[in-house]
C-alpha cells in the first residue's frame, strides 16, 4: 500500500513534465535570413526585382542554412553574435569563413540601399570625413569605383572607417570583410559594401559591371551610412 502512495506523485510528476517538454519550443537557429527592408522590385530599375529576389531567397539564404549546419561541428558558433564572428573568422574551418561572411555582407547590404529618393544625403560630419580623406565626393566615389571594377572575380568594395577614424576604400575577394581578423585584409568598420559578384547585376548588366557600380550610387541609403559613420568613431581618450 505505501509503495503505491509513493508511486502516485511520481507518475504525476513524471505526466507533469512529458507535458512541458511537449510545450517546449523548438531550439531556434543561430542565424536567421533578414528579410529585404523594402519589396524585391523597389530598387527598380537599377537592380530588378527578379535579381534581388535570387539574389536575396537563394543565394543570402543557403549562406545562413550553410552556417547553421556548420553549428555542429564548430560548437562556439551558437554562442557568437553575427559580428563577432566576423572578427574572430580566423579560428574557424573555410566553410565558416565563406558562408559567415556572405551572411553578415549580404545583411549590410540590404541595409545601405534604398528606393531612389529615399536614402537621404550624407551628414555635415560624413561629407567632411570624405573631403579630408579624399578631397571631395567625386573623389570617394571614383576610387571606389575603381575598387569596386579592378576586383577581379568575385568579391567586395567598401567604404571604411579605420580604427583611427579616418575613412578609406578598399575591397576583399570572395564573402570577406574588412571585419575579418585575417592577413591582407585592411581592418576597420564597414560604412558602405557593394557586392560586385555576378549574379547581383548579370541578368540586367551582363559583363558591364562598370555600369552596374555607377548606377548604384543612386539606391545608396545615407541615412544608413550617416549612422554606421557616427557608430564607428572611435574611443573618445581618458
């Protein structure tokens, strides 16, 4: 009799929790694909909306699905934020530093454009950050250019702010960023990333990538780069 009164509480308790483990939600992914801030086709006609859609659902996508599956074998991943990943790349297998960086330069990509007319213009604090780095705004955006056309193959231009404050342009092949703890590559904050990798301008552009680099000056979103400007100054001395 007293071993059935004892056992009574335990199968409840036991019913109790088969309960809550039932209602537990499911472990989330540690990276999730941010969906486009505006609709597929809204940088028309610069970038059309069947290209973005790809370029967005597919390709910005398998780089998150491939990550998450990296989550396994490369447990410090699921503790790491997006950004901190990208500054300790070093320490991770090629499948993490490809698809880690396609995620976090794809995401800021989607972020520094907009609808012409919607980006805003640059910050009294940003133009003058660019006349004294380059001498004007003509200037920056013709050396990026030129950044952006001599890369050869796939890869990156961006417009950087050093750790020292100053701005300068520079490009990475492949999914690399500025970010990334790696040699050869000129550290500091990315302000503003063009992706110059085939399948963000084939379908309306072809092989002229130089038409493709001129014409997106006119969906970049100021607002954005103002504030990653204001955000990436550095410490202010003791």
């Amino acid at each position: 009799m007293r071993l059935r009164f004892l056992q009574q509480p335990l199968l409840a308790c036991l019913l109790t929790l088969v309960v809550l483990l039932g209602q537990a939600p499911a472990a989330r992914a540690a990276f999730t694909l941010p969906p486009l801030p505006y609709p597929a086709d809204a940088l028309e006609p610069v970038i059309d909306g069947i290209t973005m859609t790809i370029h967005h659902d597919r390709h910005h996508s398998a780089y998150v699905s491939n990550l998450n599956g990296q989550i396994k074998a490369n447990p410090a991943l699921a503790g790491l934020s997006l950004d901190a990943l990208q500054s300790r790349i070093a320490g991770f297998p090629e499948a993490v530093r490809n698809n880690g960086g396609g995620h976090w330069n794809h995401s800021q990509f989607w972020a520094v454009m907009a609808p012409q007319g919607q980006g805003g213009a640059p910050s009294s604090e940003l133009v003058a950050a660019i006349d004294s780095a380059f001498g004007s705004m003509e200037a920056m955006q013709a050396q990026f250019n030129q950044a952006a056309a001599a890369r050869f193959g796939s890869g990156w231009a961006w417009l950087i702010r050093r750790p020292s404050g100053e701005l300068a342009i520079t490009s990475t092949a492949n999914q690399d960023n500025p970010l990334m703890d790696l040699p050869g590559i000129e550290r500091g904050t990315p302000l503003l990333g063009l992706d110059v990798w085939e399948h963000a301008y084939y379908l309306n552009y072809q092989n002229r990538r130089p038409d493709y680099i001129k014409a997106w000056w006119s969906l970049v979103n100021w607002n954005e780069v103002n504030r990653r400007y204001l955000q990436a100054a550095p410490p202010s001395p003791a």
